[in-house]
C-alpha cells in the first residue's frame, strides 16, 4: 500500500489533481461565504499554485484571469448549494486543464485547449447575457469585450505562434484578434436585443466564435480554402436555424 501511495504521489496527473482539488475546495467555499478573505486566500493560493513552474506561465496567464473573473462573477447566479457545487467542479476541472497544459502533462493539447478556450468563451458570453442590462451597459459591454479580445489573442498566439519570434506575424495576429474583437463586439450587442434565451443567445455566439476561429486559424495555417470556408458557412447556418426555431421568442 505504501508503495503504491509513493506512486501515486509522483504521477504528474495526481499531482495535477491534488492542486485543481484545492482550488475547488476554496472556490466552493468562496461561493458558501462570499467573503473578501476567501477571495483574499483563493487569489493568493491559485496563483502559488499556478506559478509554481514558470514555464509557460504567461502564454496561459490570460485563460487564468479569465477564468478567475468568470467565477468571482457567477455568485448572482448561484441559487442552490448543489448548483455552486456543479459550478465550482466545472471550473476546478477548467484549471485542472489550465495547469496540464501548462506543465505539458496532457497529451494531445490542441484538442485540450479548444476545450479550454471555447468553454470559456461560453462561459464569458452565458454571464454577458444574465446580467443586468438596464443601467451601465456600456460598461459592462466593454467589459465583456476585453475577455473576448484576451481569449481571441491567447487562441491566436497559442495555435499559430506560441514561440514565434518574427515580430510582424505576432502583430498580424494581435490585429486579427482586435478586429475579431470588434466584429464580436457589435454582434454581441444585437443578439442581446433578440427575444431569445440566455442560453440560446450564448449558444449562437459560440457558433460565431467557431466560425470566426476556425476560418482565421486555417488563414494563419496557410489551409484556408474555398471547401472550408463553404463547410464552416453551411455548418453555422444549419446551427444557426436550429437554435433560432428551437428558442422561445418572447416579446
């Protein structure tokens, strides 16, 4: 049994799971008590445990704030215990990816880290759609923007230059995610008019991301094709007209 446990210990998984387990743990008591000390301390001990290896620390940096403010932001709309429960597994299991890829512990990490990025993203676009719309919008909408336009940047500069050192092409890919930004922005504000759920609201921007992403990922890839963009376009109509008829419109 000791021996096994001394094992255990050592795996880089378990390793991996024991520090998303303490972030949990203080995230799900962050929610019971709401405190600015259990903010104090869940600050403090995720970025210990986050910047306990600095390697690749600030390439995955913007997905950690991110993910921080998502959930120092979701207390309105916790109502049960069990939801806070659901909320804060869902977000420890988001760090556990964070910390594997930055640590190189997880395979296959490009899957991983869409994974990552587009649930956040919808993440980003659910609580842009549930808050409170009838004073400062302007604000909070700008707001919204500036986690969209960290997690366009991060998708970019991860995929298509995480070590490139030509300072031209790391441009061209901060003023794609600037424009996508922008685009993202605009329609952000006319979806949040339509008479549609939060939820089919959200889900018809991640269909927007994904078009957006995949079409300048292939640009950058140098794959970019009239058979791909054809793909992408049907494939976001299609998705498009299913939410669409399938939402509740209300007046």
């Amino acid at each position: 049994m000791a021996t096994k446990l001394k094992y255990l210990s050592k795996n880089p998984i378990f390793q991996l799971a024991s520090r998303a387990a303490v972030f949990g743990l203080l995230l799900f008591w962050f929610y019971q008590v709401e405190t600015l000390t259990a903010i104090f301390f869940l600050l403090l001990i995720t970025g210990i445990l986050y910047f306990r290896s600095l390697h690749n620390a600030f390439a995955f940096l913007p997905s950690l704030v991110i993910l921080l403010i998502i959930s120092l932001g979701t207390t309105a709309i916790i109502t049960t215990t069990s939801f806070s429960f659901l909320l804060a597994a869902f977000l420890t299991f988001l760090f556990f990816v964070i910390l594997g890829l930055k640590d190189l512990i997880l395979i296959k990490r490009r899957n991983w880290y869409l994974f990552l990025n587009f649930s956040l993203f919808y993440l980003v676009f659910l609580n842009f759609f549930l808050i409170d719309k009838s004073s400062l919008f302007v604000g909070k909408w700008l707001l919204f923007l500036v986690l969209i336009f960290g997690l366009s940047r991060e998708l970019l500069m991860v995929l298509i230059a995480p070590a490139e050192e030509n300072k031209t092409k790391r441009t061209r890919l901060l003023v794609a995610s600037a424009v996508m930004t922008m685009i993202v922005g605009q329609l952000i504000w006319l979806v949040s008019w339509l008479p549609i759920s939060f939820l089919s609201s959200a889900n018809f921007m991640i269909l927007i991301i994904f078009l957006f992403s995949d079409l300048s990922l292939h640009h950058f890839w140098g794959k970019l094709r009239k058979k791909i963009i054809f793909k992408d376009l049907l494939l976001f109509l299609i998705l498009s007209l299913v939410i669409l008829l399938s939402s509740s419109w209300r007046l």
